[in-house]
C-alpha cells in the first residue's frame, strides 16, 4: 500500500501530461530538401521529421531524435514514435520523429539519415530552443541498432549526448541478430569484417554517451543477449548505462498500454530522465 501511495503523484502526472500537450502540433520537414547524398533504390522514399516542441513555459532544452523500429523494412510511426511526442513534450523535452528510408540493403541510406537528423536539430537549435549539449537519439527494435550506430560512430555535430535503446537490434552476428534487419540493413551476404563493424556493442567506447536500454526477458523476436551485451559493453568502459528487463512484454511494445509494466516502465524512464 505504501508503495502505490508513493507513487500516486507521478501516476497523476503521467495521466495529466497528456492533457496537457494533447494539443501539440508537430512542425513536419522535408531531412533532403536539397536532395540525399546516398539515394535510395525505392525514390518515393523520403525522409521526414516531425518535430514536436514542448510549451515555451516548460522548455528545459533538451531534444530526443526518436528513430522508429520495423526491422529496417517498414517503420513503425505511432507507438515507436509520435506517440511518445507527449511523454517528453509535457516533461519540456523535444520530440523529434524520424522517418527516415529502408536500406534496400544499402546501411548508408539511413544512417545518414538519422545523422543528418541530428544536424537538423542542432542547426534548429536556437529557433527551437535547443541546448546543442543536450540532444539525445532513441530508437526500438531496428531503430535501436541504427539509434546505437549514431552514439557509437557519430562524431561533431551527429554525435547524441544520450542515447535510449529500447528491445534493440544489437549485433549484426547471424547467430544473434535479429534476421530480417540483419538481411535488410546488410544484405544477405554480408562480409564478417562489416557485419562486426555494425555489431554496436563492439564499437563501444569512452566516449560513447550515456544509455537507457529497456527489454523483455521473453522477447523471442530479438533475443535479450543483444542489449544486455550492450549494456555489458558499456560498463566496460566506463559509461553511465542503465539497464532495465522487464519480466514479460515480448517484443515491440514501445507507448502501448497493453505491455504489462507500461506504468513502471514511464516511471522508471522519466525517473532516469531527470537523473542527470
């Protein structure tokens, strides 16, 4: 009973935030106006953001570059990412949803994409209310590994200042990667060279910035050892990571309410939010 009376207040705020940013309206930017340096196979793909702006009276300048899942072959927009908008838009921080192009087996298209897309905001930043030292990358499933490709191997202006992985595709190893990305991203005859180039939990470093990592111990679709040997990579070198495992789920819930430990999980999250 203590225990629920603790966390009443931030139960009542996490259904309240809600309310409050219900009506914010995202600012939607063409990321190539000028055209993509890597073009993609399929060209009615485009690269979109949809930038979401907390209220000026609750701006704290922080931004999250939010990088859906799909298993690089679709994405997916709502749970994995504009539904997250109010979660961090009611907390001051900016939401910034990349859609950003299938590889076709081509990794450069959306890497440069999600760098690009870190760019955007620091070049934004002051319009937008930004601190450039303050601007984090998320992503889940497959948006997780392309989020890790960006705070393990971006540099300058692409390089996050934190990083949130949730359920991710890690390695890039056939024998624990999650296929279809692998496939995707790749191609299905990847050199061992590139797919350990790719392996994120290798390209760890000191300099890698904070991490979140959140998973499900029964997600059979991208086996647990992924972010886990993420998080163990971290701690081997020092950086600040966290992480969370949470005892059902499976894979793919991101904002759905349906996963069981959804409460817990955005109270543990805003939590870790607010810890540094």
């Amino acid at each position: 009973m203590k225990n629920i009376l603790k966390a009443l207040p931030a139960l009542l705020f996490l259904l309240c935030s809600s309310v409050v940013s219900a009506a914010t309206k995202p600012i939607v930017l063409d990321l190539w106006p000028n055209g993509a340096p890597e073009k993609s196979s399929d060209l009615k793909d485009t690269a979109r953001v949809y930038v979401y702006l907390p209220d000026v009276k609750h701006v704290t300048g922080r931004a999250v570059v939010i990088c859906p899942g799909g298993g690089y072959a679709m994405l997916a927009m709502e749970h994995e990412g504009t539904d997250w908008a109010e979660f961090f838009t009611s907390q001051g921080i900016a939401a910034i949803v990349l859609k950003y192009r299938m590889p076709h087996g081509n990794r450069k298209v959306p890497v440069s994409d999600a760098m690009e897309a870190m760019r955007l905001v620091r070049r934004n930043a002051k319009e937008w209310r930004i601190d450039v030292d303050q601007v984090g990358i998320m992503g889940s499933s497959a948006g997780g590994h392309l989020a890790s490709v960006v705070a393990t191997m971006g540099k300058g202006n692409t390089a996050p200042n934190f990083q949130i992985l949730f359920y991710p595709v890690i390695t890039m190893n056939p024998g624990f990667t999650h296929i279809g990305s692998h496939d995707n991203f790749l191609g299905k005859d990847a050199r061992k060279k590139t797919e350990q180039e790719y392996s994120t939990d290798r390209q760890v470093s000191r300099v890698t910035p904070r991490a979140y990592i959140l998973l499900s111990d029964d997600d059979h679709t991208v086996l647990p050892a992924n972010g886990v040997n993420y998080y163990l990579a971290c701690y081997r070198h020092d950086v600040p990571a966290s992480l969370h495992v949470y005892p059902t789920g499976g894979h793919g819930w991101g904002m759905k309410q349906s996963f069981p430990y959804h409460i817990e999980m955005l109270l543990d999250f805003k939590a870790w939010l607010n810890s540094f």
